[in-house]
C-alpha cells in the first residue's frame, strides 16, 4: 500500500485533465496513489483518464452527479493510505509537491495538514501566499480560507469524523478547513508549489454569488468561535464593512480600528491568539486605506498634487510604511496607473 492517495475529483474538465495527471505522476515523490473520482461527467473526461496507462491511477467512475462536497466524500470513503493529498482535475502541482508536504508531516507530529502557496493562471494570474505558522493564518481564517491543495494526515479526517458539507457548497473548502483548524494544526509553505486554474465554467466563476454567501456562514462560524456574544448589528458590521474594509474617509477607518479592537477585547475563549488577531487586522486595515487612497487621490495617474491631498487627509500614517515611500516615488515620477 502506498503512503499517500491523491484525491482528484473530477466532473467536465476533459481540456486540462490530462495536464492535471501528468503533474501528478511526475512528482518526485513516488510512494503515491491517484484517486480519480469521477461525478458523471457528460464530456470525454473518463476518457481521457483512462487513456492513461499508469498503475498508480485509481478511477472511481459514478452514474450519479452528487455535487463537488459529496463527490469528495465518497473519494475520502475509498482511501485507507496515511496520508491524503487534495488537488482539482484542472490545476498543475509541481514536481516535489508531495515531497515538500510529507516532509513537513514526517518532522512536525503536531501538524496534521500541510498547505502550500499557489498561484493562479487563465483569466487572472497572481500570487498566493497564506501566513507560515498555525496562529496566524488561524486568525486569517477570519477573512477567508488559509488552506490549499493540501496534503495531511488521514487520521486528522478519520479521528474527527469530518466530511465535506454539502450545505456549504460551493464554499465546502472553506468550511471543512475551519473545522479542521479546531482539532489540528496547520503549516503554510512559503513557496509556489502549485498552479490554480481560473477559467469561466470552473465553480467559484460560475457560482460567485452563493460562494460569497456561504462564505460569509462561515466567517460567522469562525466569529462565534471567537465570542458567542455578538449582537446583529456588529454581525452586519463584521460581514458588510469589517471583513471588506470598507473605508470612506478617516471616520470610517477610525471606526474600523475600534472594532478591531472590539474584537480582540472579546477573543476571550481562547481558541485566537490576540497577537495574531492584533498583527491581521493592523494589516487588513493598513492595505485598506492604501487600496482607498490608490483609488481617491490617484485614479488615473500618480503626481504630486495628489500626493500633497492624502498627506493632509489624516490617512497617510495609516498606510503601510513601505508604501508610502512607494507613493512617494511614483508621484515624483508622475507615473501612470
């Protein structure tokens, strides 16, 4: 039996899966097992999965579409490996992908999954990177999932009896990985070690609006695990203005901070570090101004006049220091957006 299982569900994605798999079997790593589950795709997916010829790929082929969450429950329910890893049948993982992770898992006992940064390629490319250690990406998972492709122990779903949510869905990532940050640690690598595909069919383009919905459930959920206290109107708050950064001027960024502060006064349960709370948030507000003042003072070009009209309107010292001095720079040199 191999160490590792690597869990792709699949459903329509016949123009990249090839690539996909092929990412797989060249990892350095070669302990490994690949799980294609299939959820009735009506394309020539299965097709060209099975024009694979490799021992190591596993294909689980279903009559019956159940959705993404279901459809990676009954992957979880056909892997007995120690290890899981997680990837989509339209992403790219580099070669030492699997490497990396179980080398994190093998020295780290305390750490029961291994996430990576990524970067997105197709209708957007960026980079991707989630805090390094537990507590503050913890803390990030206020905002949003900290977790990707990850590669983690079994036992950490198995001991806990966590399955994906349909409910959840299309924000069954983020609500299985909040769950799982509250009976295991989690280790981010600071390196681009995968390749995340966007593209107009894929699920979080086409279901954006239901993501961001359940999204927020979550943020709720993460929230409570804070204080089970909150009132409505600071739920609303936290939600419409806090988690986006709403910022209309110094007033509203003064009134951002007082909830920041709010928050951390009320991280009374012990399951946040208030440091780490206290580090995200002066970061989450810092880019906020920044991302106002770009857009107010500099909608088209950079310049002086400009410059000179954010210096006086008491949000220069909240942005960032290193981009102030970036301001600077590009209003001197008149520089275009």
């Amino acid at each position: 039996m191999p160490r590792i299982t690597v869990l792709m569900p699949t459903y329509n994605v016949a123009p990249w899966v090839d690539e996909a798999i092929q990412s797989v079997l060249n990892q350095t790593y070669k302990d490994f097992e690949l799980l294609v589950v299939d959820d009735a795709s009506n394309d020539d997916t299965l097709a060209h999965v099975r024009a694979i010829q490799d021992s190591r790929i596993r294909i689980a082929a279903f009559p019956n579409n159940v959705g993404l969450a279901d459809n990676l429950n009954r992957g979880l329910d056909l892997i007995d490996t120690e290890f899981v890893a997680r990837m989509d049948g339209d992403d790219i993982a580099e070669p030492d992908w699997l490497e990396t992770g179980i080398k994190v898992l093998d020295s780290h006992s305390e750490v029961g999954v291994c996430s990576f940064g990524f970067q997105f390629f197709g209708t957007k490319t960026s980079l991707v990177r989630f805090p390094e250690l537990h507590e503050d990406s913890k803390a990030q998972m206020l905002f949003g999932c900290t977790v990707i492709v990850p590669v983690l122990r079994r036992s950490v779903f198995v001991d806990n009896n966590l399955r994906y949510s349909t409910a959840a869905f299309p924000a069954e990532d983020y609500m299985m990985w909040s769950n799982v940050y509250r009976v295991t640690q989690v280790y981010n690598v600071q390196r681009t070690l995968f390749h995340y595909r966007t593209h107009e069919t894929q699920i979080s383009t086409a279901k954006r609006q239901a993501q961001i919905e359940k999204s927020n459930d979550v943020r709720l959920k993460m929230l409570n695990w804070l204080n089970e206290d909150f009132n409505d109107e600071e739920k609303r708050y936290f939600l419409d203005v806090f988690i986006p950064c709403v910022v209309k001027g110094k007033a509203s960024v003064d009134e951002l901070k007082c909830f920041a502060k709010l928050l951390i006064r009320r991280n009374t349960q012990g399951h946040y570090d208030s440091r780490a709370l206290k580090k995200k948030f002066d970061s989450h507000i810092s880019y906020g101004v920044l991302d106002y003042a770009e857009k107010q003072y500099f909608p088209n070009r950079y310049g002086v006049r400009g410059y000179f009209r954010l210096l006086f309107s008491g949000l220069y010292s909240a942005i960032p220091a290193k981009n102030r001095r970036k301001l600077l720079a590009k209003s001197v040199l008149m520089k275009k957006k």
